[in-house]
C-alpha cells in the first residue's frame, strides 16, 4: 500500500530513490537539472577559463575559482537530483597523500599554510571527482572534450596576437641607441 507521501521504491543494482520522485515529482523538478545540462554548461565555463588561474590573489585564489565553485555547486545539484552512479576515481592513492600532508602540515613548522594546502587539495579533489562523474556519458564528455579543445586554440591564438602586439610595441617605443 502506498501513501501520497511514500514515494515508490524502484528495485535495481544502481538505482537509487530520489528526492521528489512521487506523482507529484514534476512541479518540483528544475529542467536541466536532472539531465546534467545546467552542470555541463558551468562544467564547460569553467573549463574554458582555466588559462585564467593567473594572476592569483590571497591563498592562491584566481580569477577561474568562482567559475570553479559554482561549477561544483552545479554538480552536487546534479548528483542529488539524478540517479547516477558516483565513481570516486583515484580515492585510495589520493586519500593516502593527503592524510600524509595533513600529518605533515600539522607536525611542520607553519601549520597553518599547511591546513591551507590541504583545503585547496580537497577542493582539487572535488574538483576531480565532479569532473570524473559528470564526464562518464559519452554525450557530456563529448561536449567537455570539445570545450577543452576549441577554447585552449582561442586561448593560444589571443596569447600569439598579444604577444606580437607587444613586440611591435616594445619595438616602437624602446630608444635607439
């Protein structure tokens, strides 16, 4: 017997109950959010601005890391409304460095850029892991790969034209002599 705020259970190896999944699971739902669309788009921003991790600020802050956190945020959104299977790449190895760095930091000489080095490692971590598992559709890995690709030749391409562009400058003005 079912109730109204029972949401039916699904029987599977990889399924999982999600929130909202009653009868009534369409008012609730967001488009694009279950589907990965809205986490894809920040996951490919993101991805396109990484040339901008210089020039960095306080804690080694740059300019990508908010594009960077609302792309995480995209994702837990994204894992918390689909029924996706989570893949935890590299977890033993990566789990083994940094409860080594955090024993390092902790017993070091300035403990407190080392609890700094191990917050920005979980946030690579993240970082990894949403990329991992947003990427394991061939459809959204297509998509990242694409972005990758085209913005990194954009990227190179700004990079030749400023480059010239200050020869030619530093040419013209600099005294002859």
């Amino acid at each position: 017997m079912q109730t109204r705020f029972a949401p039916p259970v699904r029987q599977g190896p990889s399924v999982r109950p999600r929130f909202g999944a009653g009868p009534e699971a369409g008012s609730y739902r967001v488009a694009g959010v279950a589907e990965g669309r809205i986490a894809l788009f920040l996951m490919a921003v993101a991805v396109a601005l990484i040339p901008f991790l210089k020039p960095s600020g306080p804690a080694n802050i740059g300019p990508v890391d908010p594009f960077i956190a609302l792309a995480l945020a995209g994702s837990l959104l994204w894992i918390g409304t689909s029924a996706h299977r989570l893949r935890f790449p590299y977890v033993v190895g990566v789990g083994l460095f940094m409860v080594g760095g955090l024993l390092g930091a902790l017993a070091g000489p300035a403990p407190d850029a080392g609890l700094l080095a191990i917050v920005q490692d979980v946030v690579l971590v993240a970082w990894c892991w949403a990329v991992a598992n947003l990427s394991s559709n061939a459809g959204r890995l297509r998509v990242l790969l694409a972005t990758w690709t085209y913005s990194s030749i954009v990227w190179a391409i700004l990079h030749g034209v400023c480059g010239w562009l200050y020869v030619i400058y530093y040419a013209a003005t600099r005294p002859s002599g």
